[in-house]
C-alpha cells in the first residue's frame, strides 16, 4: 500500500505527464513566439491542478494530524509571462536542436509545475498557526543535491524557507503539525 506522501509525488508526476504530453503534440507548430503563450496557458491548467492537489492534501494531513480549528490553504500562484519568455527563451538559445529545446521546455514546464504544489504546501505550512512548517522529502531515489537538503532535516518554518527544485525533480514539501 502506498502512503499518501507517495501517492502525492505520482499525482504530480501525472499531471505533469499530461502537460508536457499537451506540449510534445504542439510542438511541430510552435515557434519560439508562440512557445511562451501556450506555456502560459498550460501552467494556468496543471498548475492550477497542482496547487489545488497540494491543498487537498493539506486539509488531510491537517484533519489525519487532529489539528483544531479551521485553516484555508495558501495557493501558490501561477508563473507570471516572464516565467515562460525565459524559459523559451533559454531553452532556444541552448539548444543543439528542436528535440534539444522541447526537451529543456519540458524539464523547465515540470519543476515549475511541481512547483506550485510544492509552495502550496510550504506556504501554508508556514501560514498555518497549527503547523510547525514544512519538510523536503525525497522519492528513494534523489539526485545529490536533494539529498544533500533532505540531509538537513528538519522543518523549515520561515516564509524565506524556499522550496530548492531543479528540472525534473521528484521532491515534495510535506506539512509538519505540532
């Protein structure tokens, strides 16, 4: 049986299966122009899902915890377009090839979309009175960078506490409540 932390980490993985799905079958007609609008437009879709996935979440881990009272998760918000003009941007100026930039659209696209659950979760962590703030878990198999913070342990319990992702990364932030 899974735990919910690991059915978590696959729900974010699907969702960002399903976009990068949505951008490799809309790639043969993008541009580096258009890229960013319909990066934009996807981010508004999945991460939205993402962020409304993390907050779900919260509320169960809240209620399995038996915290009191009552608490609103805080969203993570959408990348803004500039988001997206750099990451087009990048991704067509380090690119050996057109496979090359989806692949570098593509890693960028999911962190940022890993992103928004994983502040989710961080930001109400840190906003909620009955939480002690949030830990980095990894998935088993973490790069040496994620390990190297995981390592750390701990909770972080400072809004200034970011979440440290990179292209492809398959951590989560998980709330810790007193």
């Amino acid at each position: 049986m899974s735990s919910p932390r690991s059915r978590q980490r696959q729900a974010v993985a699907d969702l960002a299966r399903l976009a990068l799905r949505e951008i490799e079958l809309t790639w043969p007609r993008l541009t580096p122009e258009s890229l960013p609008e319909v990066l934009a437009a996807l981010a508004g879709k999945y991460g939205d899902a993402a962020a409304a996935l993390a907050a779900d979440w919260y509320e169960a881990e809240r209620e399995a915890a038996r915290v009191g009272g009552r608490f609103a998760p805080v969203l993570a918000e959408v990348p803004d377009a500039g988001r997206w003009q750099s990451l087009a941007g990048w991704a067509y100026a380090m690119a050996t090839s057109d496979g090359a930039a989806l692949a570098l659209v593509s890693g960028g696209f999911q962190r940022s979309l890993a992103d928004q659950h994983r502040l989710t979760v961080a930001r109400s962590s840190v906003a909620d009175p009955a939480a002690r703030g949030w830990a980095r878990v990894g998935d088993g198999s973490s790069c040496d960078f994620c390990r190297s913070l995981i390592g750390r342990g701990g909770v972080y319990t400072s809004e200034t506490a970011d979440f440290l992702s990179h292209d492809h990364c398959g951590c989560i932030s998980a709330p810790a409540f007193h």
